[in-house]
C-alpha cells in the first residue's frame, strides 16, 4: 500500500481557519487514492482538532531534536512525506533525507510566510511593499525549504507568480494547487436565504492570524462608525476563534459591534447575514473566508490584497476597494441594492465552479507526483540548488539538533 507521512505544523482544525481546511482537503486527496496516512505533529492536540483516527489515519506525537525519531521514521518508510510548513521541513526534512533517500518530499506552503511578513511590516510603516520587505531572513529560510523538496504546494498563483519571477524559483518545484470544493458543492442550493431574508454584516476570520486581529481593528476605529451614519439599525458580527482579551474588549452593544467568538460551523454562520465585511490591509495566500462566503451566496466587500488570488478573469462577488470611505459606501450600496447584491452573488458561484472545482486539480496533482518519482534522481539533479542547501542543513542543523538533543539529555 502506498504510504503518506504528513508531519504537521499542528493538528487540522477545520472549524477554526482556512489552514485547517486545506490540509483536510490534501488529505482527502490522498485517501481517495488509496494512500496509507499517518499524521505526525509535535504540537499539543487540541480539543478542536480532527480526531484523523475516525478517518483510518494513524496519528503520532513526534518531538523535535530526538533521535528516536529517526528509527520511527525508517521503519515507517513512507514513499511521499509533506511537511505542513516551511518550519516542519527546517526540523524533520534533513532527518528525512537520512533515514528516507527516496521518498518524495513536498512541502505545502499554505501560504507564503515571508510574503505576509513583508507585507505587514508595510502595511505597520504605511508605505507600499519594497524589495527590502520582501528580500528578509524568513524569505531565505522558507525559499530554502521550497528548494530541498522535490515539489511545493502553492495555493495562489499570485504567490507563485512572485516565487518565479522575483526569486527566479524554477517552476518544475512548484505546483498550484487552491482550496478545492467537491463538483456538487459547487452548484448554487435552493435552499439559500434570499436579499430580503438576509439582515446585519459578518466578519469571520482565526485570531490567531495576524490579518484578522487588524482588519477588525481597522473595522472598529475607521470603517464601522461611517457604515453606522447610513446604516443605523444595521449591526456588525464579528467570530472567530482564539479571540482574546483585547478582540473581546472592542464588543460594544450601543455601536453595535458585537464580539460573537467562534463559530461552530463557517458556513452555517454565513449564510444568515447579508454582507461580509472583511478589509484586509495585509496577508498573502487565499483567504478562505471568501470561498465559503461564495459558497454560502454571501457578497463580500475586501480589498485588493482580501481578492488576491481569488477570482482570475471573473467579476468578484461583490466590491474591492481600499480606501475608507470606499470601503463604507460600497458595504452600503451592496447592503441596500437588491439586483447589485443578486448579481455579486452569481459572480461568486461563478467563480467557484471555474476556479475551484477539485476535479479539476486532483489528476494533474497526482500526475505530477508520478512524473516526478519516476524521474526523481535526474529531478533533483536538475535542482543544484536544492542538492547545495540540504548537503548544508545536513552539516549544519543536523549538529545542532544532536547539540541540542545531548544539552537535553544532561539538563
């Protein structure tokens, strides 16, 4: 049986973020296809993680800078490990090249770190992005990681526009793969609450996510209070999970800004309201927020950066704009023009059905990996510079893990 080692950043939580989702959405592209799976995390399980086991996945608690894990991980003998994160390929990903030569490595981005680093370290400043921001130490760390595996996984082809062009990345590493929603979720329900059903504005979006914790700031102090001079009686939702004590404090009743913490299930929360509001002043990847509000036939109103990667040649659901009173006045005429709204909500099933159907990524995501294990030793000859920097990380990072591995032992 073919076997799928994925070793984890942390465990999925699908209800909690977008990253969540997309790693069950990998995995069940796996397991259609037969694959053995067995999640390795070195975090904490959390009590709102998948249990994978009800699913026929095996999961191990791993930790880092332990030599036991090199036993483990040769009996194992995975053909395909992909790591969740660069982090994870920095950790585990000489130790795999060790004890697993020829098992496939791919790491799945979910997004660009250093390209969300970059962007909010403008975004702090209030200037546009500079090669300075994007040219940091976490670019060379994460380009690095991208460069030692055989192929990476990247959710927007903005990003991997950048990789390529930018940082010259040779595009045989990379593989575009976004969100992907199963063919019969794609159609639009009956079911769906209509314009006039519909009242109030949503924000959703995990705490833990730098982007989200500012665009509700930037919701609360500029955009809310001119929304709230058109729209008195209208009210602003905000959920999400991991909410701490500062998002929680900006919960105001007589504004009508209300703090609703997590929500149990996107979609369901979704569908209710009438517009999401989700101003994005900084991030990178797909906002995940934005496709399930497509799916739910919700409207959106974001920003260039909220849009990117989303949409391709197709309208957006909705309204783009990155000025305040932009912004406002276009939450405003989506909230109160019914054809306006109508047809941003067709836009999005629209773009749902032509730019994230999961057949129509699933073959070529698999024929890609064969093409490459069948060619893997002149694929990675081909990548110099991948061959260059894991012969130094084994030099390097390996010692420092036996280094510190040894310190643990004595301390």
């Amino acid at each position: 049986m073919k076997q799928l080692l994925i070793i984890g950043y942390i465990w999925p939580e699908p209800a909690s973020s977008a990253a969540g989702s997309r790693m069950m959405q990998l995995i069940d592209l796996f397991l259609e296809k037969g694959y053995q799976i067995t999640y390795a995390c070195p975090a904490r399980f959390s009590e709102y993680a998948v249990n994978l086991e009800e699913i026929g996945i095996e999961q191990v608690q791993i930790e880092a800078n332990k030599s036991e894990f090199d036993s483990w991980l040769k009996e194992l003998n995975p053909s395909i490990v992909m790591f969740d994160r660069f982090m994870m390929e920095e950790q585990f990903g000489w130790r795999v090249a060790e004890q697993c030569p020829n098992a496939f490595r791919i790491l799945d981005t979910e997004d660009l770190h250093f390209f969300r680093k970059a962007r909010y370290e403008a975004a702090k400043k209030n200037r546009v992005l500079t090669k300075t921001d994007l040219f940091s130490k976490e670019a060379k760390r994460e380009i690095a990681s991208i460069l030692r595996c055989d192929l990476t996984l990247i959710i927007s082809e903005a990003e991997r526009d950048l990789l390529t062009e930018k940082f010259r990345i040779d595009r045989d590493l990379l593989l575009y793969i976004p969100f992907l929603v199963p063919k019969e979720r794609t159609s639009p329900s009956t079911e769906l609450t209509n314009f006039e059903e519909r009242e109030n504005f949503i924000f959703i979006g995990n705490f833990l996510h730098d982007p989200n914790w500012d665009a509700v700031l930037y919701l609360k102090q500029n955009i809310w209070p001119i929304i709230r001079k058109e729209l008195p009686k209208a009210e602003l939702h905000i959920y999400g999970a991991y909410a701490t004590q500062k998002v929680e404090q900006l919960h105001n009743k007589k504004e009508k800004f209300f703090i609703k913490g997590r929500a149990t299930e996107a979609l369901s929360t979704i569908e209710k309201y009438k517009v999401l509001l989700a101003p994005l002043r900084f991030g990178a990847g797909i906002k995940g927020k934005f496709i399930d509000a497509m799916l739910t036939g919700t409207p959106s109103v974001t920003t260039t950066i909220g849009a990117e990667g989303i949409c391709g040649i197709y309208p957006w659901n909705g309204e783009i704009s990155n000025n305040d009173q932009e912004i406002a006045d276009a939450a405003f005429m989506l909230y109160t023009r019914e054809k306006r709204w109508n047809k941003a909500q067709q836009n999005g099933f629209k773009v749902i059905q032509n730019r994230f159907q999961k057949e129509n990524f699933s073959s070529h995501f698999f024929d890609t990996i064969r093409r490459l294990q069948e060619r893997l030793e002149k694929h990675r000859q081909q990548n110099f510079m991948g061959s260059m920097l894991m012969h130094h990380t084994l030099q390097s990072t390996k010692y420092m893990s036996l280094w510190i591995e040894e310190k643990n032992k004595k301390s």
